[in-house]
DNA sequence: TTCGGTACGTACTTTTTTGTAAGAAATGCC
DNA sequence: GGCATTTCTTACAAAAAAGTACGTACCGAA
C-alpha cells in the first residue's frame, strides 16, 4: 500500500475526506452509483487511469467499508464492484459538494456555458427525493 | 506555488475537491467558521502548520474565493482572513462530510466512545437551522 | 542603534502520491 | 502445447505535496 493511510482523526470530516480524496476515488464512485461494476468495466469507465490506480484506489475503498467486491469463481475471473451500505450513504456528500462545485465553476468560470467541463456528473432531479442522485446520461 | 490547481474539470464534485482537498484546507476553513482570523491566530490555532503551509494554503483559498484577505496598514502588520459569500455556502459540504464521517468512525473504530480522536470539528444543534453550524467549544 | 512583533518569501530536502512497464495465475479452446 | 482472457502484482521512476531552515520588510520603542 503506497498511501498513508490514517486510522485516527481529530476531525470526522479529516475522515471523510481522506477516504473520498486522491485523484480517481470520486471517479470510481461515481461510476458505481448506476449499480456495481466489473474491474475491466471500470478501467474502461474511468479514463485514464492505470491498473494499478485502479486497483489500488478499488482496495483502499474496500478496507474503508465504502465498496464491497464480489469475485466469482470462474475462468477468466469475474470481479465485481458495488457500494456498502455505508457507501451509499455517502449520495449526501456527493449532493453537496456537486452543488457547492458547480456554482464554484460557473462563479470561476462564467463563460463556458455549454463547454465540456462544465458538465456536472450528477444531476439532481427536479421531483428530488432526499438523498438521490441519478447518473448523468 | 507548489500545488498543481487545474482550471478546469470535467465534473463539479472534482472542482470542489479539489478546493478543500489537502491537508490543512478544512482544518483552516475550520478556524474560519467562528469569525474572522489574523494570520498569527490561525498559525496558533491550526496545530503543526508551518508559517509556508499556512501562507500557501490561504493564498490558494484566496485565489479560489473561498475566504477575503484584508489588511490593515498598521505597524506591525494585521491581516484577517475570512470567508466570503461563496465560503460560507461551503458549510453544506462540511455539514454532509461531518455526517457522513462521523459515522464512518464509530463504524470502522466503535471502541472510542470518548477518546480524543472520536470528537467531531462539529457540532450540529438540536434544533438545527439549515445550513447552521457551530464551532465545537 | 539594536530589538521586537507580524506576516510573509525562498531555496532546498524529504515524504507521499501517481505513473510505467512488465509479468503472473487460472483454464477452456484450437 | 500455445494462446486468449481477466484481474491483478511488483519493481522502478517521475511528479507533486509537504517540511526545514533561514531571510525580509516595516517602524516604533528602548
């Protein structure tokens, strides 16, 4: 494990942060949100990544009781993917910081209206349940 | 500037991360929640930053308008960091994240009922008013 | 004229995170 | 046997973040 991972914090949201932060975790998630995935689904999902990223961002949310993985014994192997309980939960963060980061883009950066990284992963629907989020198409 | 910021992103929770992110951010916006502080203020409050990390930090959360720097032309100097409008809005997220952390510790750490490491940065009222949080005394 | 207090800046080193490239196991199929 | 497929490992290298140590500016007071 090349990370340092804490086990204690002063801080709950330290906590948080750390298990959600590092450059390809929210990435993974939000894939995950439209049901669980196979390793080879995800590394095609998430652009860019390595295998070894993958992996090891995979293995890290697991120890952190966010992901759940499923290994099916078969020939080649099958692997799948897919939020804890405890990790769904975490709609409420996402909810959050999707709301408060796309004003902080439109406040930063008022010109690209239609632009590619003005998308948002996330959309919330308009008759919203709490806590839901659906998958942008 | 040490840290590598990217201008644009391909989803809004990245952006938002990616303003919080690192290690001091939150600890810093932290100290915030409870008024305007001077420099040497944070520097005593915010145990174990160094006098480069803070001035980073706080240059960084400068530049994304998440707190206003102020000075005042006296000798010796006095400066104050405070949020802006856009920082305050920022206490959803700390909100979410202080939820959904805290349960996260008692989960992955339940036999620290009353240890240091257990305590929140927050505290949310029992008659909670929207977006309202206070500092844990 | 040296000193103190405040808020930084800068060069350099260490630590942490991320990336690159290659290999490995398991097994059915040709 | 040799190959394909899938899901990882592992050793090594590069890049990014954080830490250390020291220096600067201001001006009034001693």
């Amino acid at each position: 494990m090349t990370k340092k991972r804490q086990a204690y914090y002063t801080c709950s949201m330290e906590a948080a942060l750390n298990v959600i932060g590092g450059k390809w975790k929210l990435t993974i998630l939000n894939r995950l949100l439209t049901g669980p995935k196979r390793y080879g689904e995800l590394h095609r999902s998430v652009t860019g990544i390595t295998e070894k990223m993958l992996t090891q961002q995979l293995r890290e949310l697991e120890e952190d009781q966010v992901i759940a993985r499923t290994i099916y014994p078969v020939v080649p192997p099958r692997v799948e993917y897919a939020f804890t309980e405890s990790g769904e939960k975490l709609s409420d963060v996402f909810k959050a910081l999707e709301i408060w980061g796309s004003n902080f883009q439109h406040r930063i950066n008022p010109i690209s209206g239609n632009a590619d990284h003005d998308k948002s992963c996330y959309v919330l629907k308009e008759e919203e349940q709490p806590g839901q989020l659906i998958h942008n198409p």
